[in-house]
C-alpha cells in the first residue's frame, strides 16, 4: 500500500501553479508570528500548514486514481512434481501449497470463479473455473505427486482457461515447441503453423495490450520452479503477456532445499526462483518468496491487496486538499482560541 501511496504523490501534477504565488500570503505570515507570537508554534504551525494546503488545492491538482475492480476469474496452478514432498517448508512444500490454494478458496468473493491446474510431467485441469467452494476443496484433495515437472504446459494451459477468446491450440504450442528461449509473437505464432496450414495455434488480441493490463482475470503459480519437461516457460508466458494477463508466482521451499531419496537415489532439491521471478517480472505481476508457513497469510494478504487494482485516468483531487487544508486551519484556530483567547 506505501508502494501506491507513493505512486499516487509522484503522479500529482497542477494544472493552475500561477495558483502557488498565493504561498506569499502563509510564508509572510510565518514571519510576522516569529517576530509577534514565538511562543504559539504548536498551533500556529496548524494554521500556516492549513493555509498552505488550501493554496496547492487552488492549483487544481491532479492524481493517478487507483481503485478497486471485481476479479472475476483467478485460475490456480499447483506444483504436484516429486519434488514437491520436501520438507523444507513444513509439513512440507505440497501441503503448504494446499494451504495457500485453501486460503483463496475461503476468500473467494461471490461474484468470482477460481479454476484449479496441477501440474507434474503434464499439465492438467483438476477443477474448471467455478464460484463452489465444495467442488474446489474436494479438487484440491485430488491431487497427488507424480515425476517430472512442465511449467511451461500449465501456464499455457491455464492461460487458455483464463483467455478462451485467443482460441488456444493447447496442444499445438506444447509439442511444437522444444526452444528454451523468449521468442516474438510472430515467431511463437510461425512454429506454430506445422502442418494446419496457416492457421495460428492462438489468437492475437485485436489491438495491442500492455503487460498486465487485463483486469479480470489472473494466474497465480505456486512451484517450486523446477522446470524439466515440455516447453520453455518464459516462451508459454508470452501469449499470456500478449493478452496482458498477469502471472503472479509464488515460490514454495528454501534456498537451501532438502535432500529427497528415492529408489536409491538421492538429491537435493532447491528452490528455483529464477524463472519465477522472470515469469512475474515478463507479465507486470509479482514474485513471492515462500519459506515458512507463518508466511502464509502475509503474502495472501500482499496479493489479495494488488490482484484487483486498476488505475484511473488522472482525477482532479481538489476537494480533498480543501478539505484537509480546512481542518488544519480550524484546528490551529480552535487551539488558539482556547488557550490564548484569539485566533492568532
């Protein structure tokens, strides 16, 4: 919140500062009462502060407005790869991962939708987009852990669910693609193409959007980022920023990972928060780092505040300086009066 309040006060412009030659009145005034009236600095300073908030207010200020828009469709992706099972995180990274996925079905507004997406060697839907919260809990109760870990299948299938108007070819974009760099739209869309003629695997938006500027829907990833099967996450999350849909990660274990056995085979397992971070940073959306359960409600919280936000154009905000300016003014006056008998 101090991130937009700042945002907000960097935004301020004046449309009338020939307004701003009006601060001769307070600063004169500040001089006459240093010379008169030293001893009444508490609530003097109130007056002159009132009086100088009234005057920017007659400048006609204008501010970025930011305000709160319905979310109508979040769409959950859970790490169920084998990795998962640490317990570097208690009880362990999968069981916390139900416990965030839990929270935004307990927070989930009666307008809203929340879909479900597991995701180990393959992506798949466990719970289409839906407002009942039984049938999320009893999906999420489904899910168990399998080998192999594709990021990239999941978020271009959850960006699918998200998006049904760009028309998907899910199936295409994962098998067609083997890079694992960022590609261009129009290169994205070309290796595509193989074999359907010059049908594209998905629709581009009709006019250009800039990252993250779809308010109504949004992903939210909770991996561990471990990224080992199917197509290049960064790649996937490119039709997703197209769309200006924003992929908000969280990023479940520690730096220092656990040791996992299994079969004979042992290996630690790491948070990966590179390409969690990457996919976040590409789409105007957030990381969050995830390392102990007390964490929980903190980040749910964090994202919650910043999940349905959307700016304004520029509001003139002159009332509200007018406002604080007169309280100010009345205040200081009202000080004064009582303990000197006078206003000045």
């Amino acid at each position: 919140m101090t991130a937009i309040l700042l945002e907000m006060l960097e935004s301020l412009s004046l449309q009338w500062p020939i307004a701003l030659t009006f601060m001769s009145f307070p600063i004169g005034l500040s001089i006459w009462l240093i010379r008169h009236r030293s001893g009444r600095w508490s609530s003097n300073s109130l007056i002159l502060s009132g009086l100088a908030v009234m005057i920017v207010g007659l400048s006609r200020p204008m501010m970025q407005g930011i305000e709160p828009t319905p979310l109508d469709q979040v769409i959950l992706v859970i790490d169920s790869s084998a990795s998962m099972r640490a317990s570097d995180v208690l009880p362990s990274r999968i069981d916390l991962a139900k416990q965030i996925a839990n929270a935004f079905i307990e927070a989930l507004p009666a307008h809203a939708s929340l879909g479900l997406i597991s995701m180990a060697a393959n992506a798949s839907i466990i719970q289409t987009p839906t407002r009942q919260r039984h049938q999320l809990e009893q999906a999420l109760e489904r899910i168990s852990l399998q080998p192999g870990s594709a990021l990239g299948s999941a978020i271009i299938l959850a960006t699918a669910q998200a998006i049904p108007e760009a028309a998907i070819d899910v199936e295409r974009l994962i098998t067609g693609s083997s890079r694992r760099s960022m590609v261009s739209s129009s290169s994205l869309s070309n290796a595509s193409e193989a074999g359907s003629g010059s049908k594209e695997a998905f629709k581009q938006p009709e006019s250009p959007a800039s990252p993250g500027s779809r308010e109504s829907s949004v992903i939210v990833l909770l991996a561990d980022g471990d990224s080992n099967m199917g197509p290049a996450p960064l790649e996937m999350a490119e039709v997703a920023r197209l769309w200006g849909l924003r992929i908000y990660s969280i990023g479940i274990g520690t730096r220092d990972g656990a040791v996992l056995r299994s079969d004979g085979v042992t290996a630690r397992v790491r948070l990966e928060d590179k390409t969690l971070k990457a996919l976040a940073s590409s789409t105007a959306a957030e990381y969050f780092a995830l390392e102990d359960k007390a964490a929980v409600k903190q980040i749910f919280a964090s994202l919650s505040g910043r999940i349905g936000l959307k700016r304004k154009k520029k509001i003139e905000v002159t009332h509200w300086f007018a406002l604080v300016g007169s309280m100010l003014l009345i205040a200081g006056a009202l000080m004064n009066v009582q303990r000197h008998g006078r206003i000045l």
